[in-house]
C-alpha cells in the first residue's frame, strides 16, 4: 500500500507536497490519494477536478484527498464531487494533527458522505503567522527547496491567489537557517527559497528583515552551501541588501524570475501592479549592470481585458527591451470574484492568439540564449535523466550516464529548443 502525492502548480506546492507527505506517512495513512491542486488559472482547477476523476477511476477503493489553493477557494464544489472522500484547506494540510485525524478516520472512503462532511477548510484570511513546510531531502529534486514567505498582501486585479494563501505571513530567519542547514547536511547542492510575494519577506516579522538581509544571513552562516537562488520575485520590492549581494556574492545564482504580466502602462494599472514599463526595463539594466551574466525570466500575460492591439505589442517589445531569456506566457484566465473578471472581456480567440505570438517571441529569445552559451565553460549541478542546471538556469542534457547531485564543469556543443547539449 503506498501513499501518491499528484502535484500542480508553483514551486511552493512542491515543497508543500513533500511536508504533506512525510507527515501523512508518519501518521500512518496509507494507500491514499493526495491533490494538490493550484488555482492560478481555470485551466489549473479544470486538471485538478480532472485529477481527482482519473485517480478514483483507477482505483476505486482507494480514498482521494483533495488540497491546495483550488480546494481552499472553492471547497464546496470540490466536497460536492463523489470522487473525493476529503477536502483539505491549505493550513490544515501542513498540521500533523489533520493527518493524524484521517489515519484514524473509520469514514476514510465512504463515498456516501455528505459534502458538509468532507470538508476540513478554515479561514485562511485569519492565518497570522506562517506554519512553515518541514521537509528533508526532496523525493526527485536535487535542489532543496525552503518556503521562506506564504500568501499576498497585494491585490493584483486578475488574481484569486490571496484568498488561497491568504496575507503575507514569514518564516522567522532562524528557522529558514535550520531548514537551509539540514537540507545541506542531507547533500543538497543548492537551496531555492521560495514564497508567494516572495520579496514582501520579513515585513510581518518584528525586526522587518529584507529578502536581502535573509539571503545574506544564509550565506554567512552555511559556507559550505555551494549555491543559493531565488524564485519568482516583484523588482520593486528588491531591497539594497540584495542588490549588493547580486554584485558580490557569487554563490548568490545570476537568474532572477520577475513577476512582470504586461507591458503597456495602462494595462499595468488596470491589472493593479506596482511598477510601470519603464521600472521593468530600468531595473533589468541596473542588474545586468551590477551581473553582467545576470539571466532574467518573466511571466506574462496575453489578453488581458480591455487589451488591444498597441498595447499587447508593448508586451511582446518587452521581452527583448528586458532581455528575457525565460519566459511563462499565461493566456487571460478570468477568475471568479476578481474585478478583472468583471471588466470588458476579449474573444477567447484573440486570447489565444496573442498568447501563441508571445510564446513565439519567448521561443526565439531561449533559442538565442542557448545559442550564446555554446562553447561557454558552464557549471553545472546534475539532475535525473542527464540533465542538469548551469548557475543562470540554463537546461542542460549531457550525452552520456551522469549521476545526479552533482556540480560539474560543462561545455555545451550545440543546443536543441529547450536544452544546451555537452558531452
């Protein structure tokens, strides 16, 4: 009997989902089904409802739990499902206790259940402080992955991610040190720090530290650490601190994920955002200026309401005036309860399109990015399958058997749509 964890969404989930996991094996819960899903988009609850069917279908007997930001937004339409036998919040599924309780659980299964009774959800709006993941050595990652910051304080207008996650909340830095030290002495070659508004780290903390002050206390305190990264990060909100750090601190990894979404000036006020074209594009060339191999990657999003076409061209301009390398292109997804959902809606048909020529733009500029690091020296920390991640984040697929794990020196030859190819 084995415990499945199914995975959607952020790298946040993934760290989720591992915490989740140990701790619904310690309780002893076996031969279950786990969703965690994510509500980024429709399309994102569609694969989880879609999930949720498949894993019951396969095995009928077997209980299918439900969790994530989609089952916290929407509990009662996931309750409603016969498929699912519980319907977790995204607190309650990183307490022992709420595993602990199913372990014990004679209903576990009952596809009879009212929905009322399937629910475990609270008020996440109400979550003060952040009840941090704890994991070990990751199940298939070499990276360790530490949830340093969890929900959102800021309400862009497209996104329901807020009443998933809830208000910023953040891990005090000793605790993330902790973390950091025990995922390192269980052979993690680097350490991604991840969170929802990621650089909002520390404002809720009584010191206030600054993203910066967390990353520099983590390279001070674990020398031996060959290398930290960041995820996605808001450029306004990146503090003197880590600045600084990009210009010195080479275990610091030259690739920045800005969360970006469009760039026209009046879409980016419509979407709520904090910064404007000319901040994007200011602040790639201020750190490019301080690294110069600093690497830069962006989500954007195609077919925003009231969009036209000049200002989705602004959009499609800005991944060579920012010089992106790495970009995730989301197609408008109208949320329910959002006020973007409330606003002039575009043909799914222009959505989609636009969406189809941004990703064409990304495409030509990753190509060009492999390209220019064809015969570069590269270092490179292994992952399964041949594969592994230079310091900028570039893929690369080595042509022969490498054990995972690993920092190697590589040399790519050539580069295919996706990867860097070496030896």
């Amino acid at each position: 009997m084995t415990l499945e964890v199914v995975t959607f969404g952020c790298r946040l989930n993934i760290v989720e989902s591992e915490a989740l996991r140990l701790q619904a094996e310690a309780a002893g819960l076996k031969d279950a089904a786990i969703v965690n899903s994510c509500a980024v988009t429709a399309e994102a609850t569609r694969q989880a409802r879609q999930a949720v069917r498949h894993l019951k279908r396969e095995q009928p007997d077997r209980p299918v739990i439900v969790t994530g930001c989609a089952a916290q937004i929407e509990p009662a339409r996931f309750a409603a499902m016969p498929e699912a036998d519980r319907v977790i919040g995204n607190d309650e599924k990183l307490n022992p206790e709420s595993w602990a309780a199913l372990a014990r659980s004679n209903s576990l299964g009952n596809a009879d259940a009212p929905a009322v009774d399937k629910l475990d959800v609270g008020d996440i709006m109400a979550r003060t402080t952040l009840r941090a993941p704890v994991t070990g050595r990751f199940t298939g990652h070499t990276r360790g992955f530490v949830q340093v910051q969890n929900g959102c304080d800021h309400r862009c207008t497209f996104c329901v991610i807020p009443f998933g996650r809830g208000n910023s909340r953040s891990l005090a830095a000793d605790d993330v040190i902790a973390q950091c030290r025990r995922l390192v002495e269980a052979g993690a070659r680097e350490i991604v720090l991840t969170g929802v508004d990621l650089t909002s780290y520390g404002r809720d903390l009584p010191d206030q530290p600054s993203l910066g002050t967390l990353a520099r206390a983590i390279l001070r305190d674990l020398p031996e650490l060959p290398r930290l990264r960041l995820s996605s990060i808001d450029a306004v909100e990146v503090d003197d601190t880590l600045r600084d750090l990009l210009a010195t601190e080479t275990r610091l990894m030259p690739h920045l994920h800005l969360s970006l979404q469009a760039g026209d000036d009046l879409i980016l006020k419509r979407m709520k955002r904090r910064h404007s074209r000319t901040d994007a594009i200011r602040f790639c060339t201020e750190i490019r200026t301080l690294r110069p191999d600093i690497v830069f990657g962006a989500d954007l999003i195609a077919g925003f309401p009231t969009e036209d076409e000049a200002m989705f061209s602004r959009s499609l301009a800005l991944v060579e005036e920012c010089g992106l390398s790495f970009v995730h292109v989301f197609p408008y997804s109208a949320r329910p309860g959002t006020p973007a959902a409330r606003m002039p809606q575009l043909p799914g048909t222009v959505v989609s399109e636009r969406a189809a020529r941004l990703r064409a733009a990304a495409g030509a500029a990753h190509e060009r990015h492999l390209t220019e690091r064809i015969g570069r020296p590269l270092s490179v920390l292994t992952e399964r399958g041949n594969t592994g991640r230079a310091e900028d984040f570039t893929l690369v697929r080595f042509g022969r058997d490498i054990a995972a794990g690993e920092i190697v020196a590589a040399t790519g030859h050539a580069a295919d749509a996706r990867a860097l190819l070496a030896a």
